[in-house]
C-alpha cells in the first residue's frame, strides 16, 4: 500500500511523498521504512521528538499538529488525522487482519441462543441459553457467558436454596469479550452489554448488570450483580465495583480501585475505597505532611 492508498481510505491530507508505500504495520519506536505506525502520546511535544526520530515509512499522526510537523525534519510520509489510533486501527483490521466470522471448534452453544451476523466465537467458549449476541461480536476463548449468578435464598436455619436465572442476557452489536470472562445473565431483568463496548480478560460481571455503550472494562475487573454503567467510561485493570451502584457515562476509574458508591458523570475516581480523584490528591498531600515523607 502507498500514502496516497491510505490516506484516501481514512479521508485524510498527506504531508510528504503520496507514493510512500509500506508493507506492513510496525512500532513507532523500531519502525522500518517499509511499515505503518502511528503516533498518539497525548503530549504534542512527545508527538513531534517521536515522529522526529522515527524510521517509519508512513506515519498516522495528529491533525493539529500540522504548521509545527511542517517545520520538522522528519523522514516518514505523514499521515494527519483526528484520531490517529482509531484510524490505524481502521487500516490493520481493513487490509491486514481480515477475521472471518466463525464459530469455533470446541466451542459450546446451548439451546435457546440468538446469534447475530458476523459473530466470532472463539474455542472453548461456552454460551449458555437465553442469551442474545447481536452483530459482529467477539466472544473470545474460555469466556463463559450466559451463566447463572450467585444468588440464593436463606431460611431460618440458614440453609440455603438457589434462585433459578429466568432472564436474560443481552449483549448488543459490535462488543468484544475478552479470554476467560464471565458474563451471567440476568435473574428476573436481563442483563445488558451495551453496543460498542470491549470486555478484557478474566472478568466477572454479575447477573442484571447493564454497561453502556462504547465502554472500556479492562482485564481482572468484577463487577457486582445489578449495578449500572453508563456510555463511554473506561475501567481500569483490577478493579472492583460494587453490586446495585450507578456508574455515570465519561467515568474513568483508576487501576485497582475499590468502588463502593455512585459516581456522577464526567467523574475519575481512584483508590480503596474509590473517591474522586482531587480528594484523593488532597488526601495524599496531607498524609506526606503528616508523616513528613514523600509517598
């Protein structure tokens, strides 16, 4: 593929030779001359010393940049986008990774299952009835979705007797489950996977949860039977999130935290338990006073 290729496909200007060609994607950092990178540090001065230094042929790098790029001696062809990791996305999944829908060998569909089109299942995944897969979903190896939950009745002897999962579980189009997971469907109210959104590995999200769309839940991450997770919120690795608590949309939990009450919209939280994340600064700041050290 040449500049002129790319750039025409992603509907982007070009700083640079058009005829560039590449031959396959590579790593900004130890790019060659024949491969696509991109660049997206969320830092412009970053931007511009790593696109500076780089080898790649074709670079897909910030549009805003563009008056200072001129000014750079760079060696790559540049491509200028709005979203350069979205798009170089675009380009690897379009012309280099093309995966056919499947379901699997070895893998488990019960009776009593809706799948969508294009809908890959990985091998050893095991999908339980009363579960709706919509179009283009990923259920990746070993994730188990569709189980029941964890819920059970006590008498006045404390014995106890499980509650049969009657619902379901939705998982609407375009979403990724990630290796190992476990989705449980729903009790008495379904449980929702929203349009969009990408499931890491070895998480647990109970039964009646409903996530959003487009959200990120990133790898050894629980959450809790019934709670609700609004549109575009990224959690991060490890953490925990309590059952029956609302979790706004443009959330960011940080790493490892411990969530234990409702967090309004446009919120990051950190910590354990989770609080927002300047309380937690001022927190810090006063304990290193306290303790007359650096933490």
């Amino acid at each position: 593929m040449n500049a002129k290729d790319i750039a025409s496909f992603l509907k982007c200007e070009i700083l640079g030779n058009p005829l560039k060609e590449i031959t396959r994607p590579g790593y900004l950092y130890t790019a060659k001359p024949d491969e696509l990178a991109y660049c997206f540090l969320k830092d412009d001065e970053k931007d511009l010393e790593a696109i500076r230094k780089t080898n790649a042929g074709i670079v897909i790098c910030q549009k805003h940049l563009k008056e200072r790029l001129k000014q750079l001696k760079v060696k790559s062809t540049l491509i200028l986008s709005e979203t350069p990791k979205y798009d170089f996305a675009r380009i690897l999944q379009e012309f280099f990774v093309k995966e056919r829908p499947a379901i699997s060998p070895y893998a488990y569909v019960s009776k009593n299952v809706k799948i969508g089109k294009n809908v890959n299942i990985h091998p050893g995944a095991v999908i339980y009835g009363n579960t709706i897969i919509g179009n283009r979903v990923t259920i990746r190896a070993n994730a188990v979705v569709g189980a029941e939950g964890l819920d059970y009745g006590r008498n006045k002897k404390g014995e106890l007797k499980r509650i049969p999962h009657l619902s379901y579980l939705i998982i609407e189009d375009d979403v990724d489950i990630g290796s190992n997971t476990t989705v449980q469907k729903g009790m008495l109210r379904p449980t929702i996977i929203g349009e969009g959104t990408k499931v890491g590995p070895n998480c647990d999200i109970g039964h009646e949860v409903k996530i959003g769309k487009c959200c990120i839940i990133t790898g050894m991450t629980l959450i809790a039977g019934a709670t609700e997770i609004g549109d575009y919120t990224y959690i991060a690795p490890h953490s925990t999130i309590k059952n029956s608590i609302k979790i706004g949309s443009n959330v960011f939990v940080g790493i490892g935290s411990l969530v234990i009450n409702d967090v309004p919209d446009g919120t990051t939280v950190v910590g354990r338990p989770a609080i927002e994340i300047e309380k937690f600064r001022e927190q810090r700041k006063r304990l290193k006073e306290l303790l007359g050290e650096t933490l």
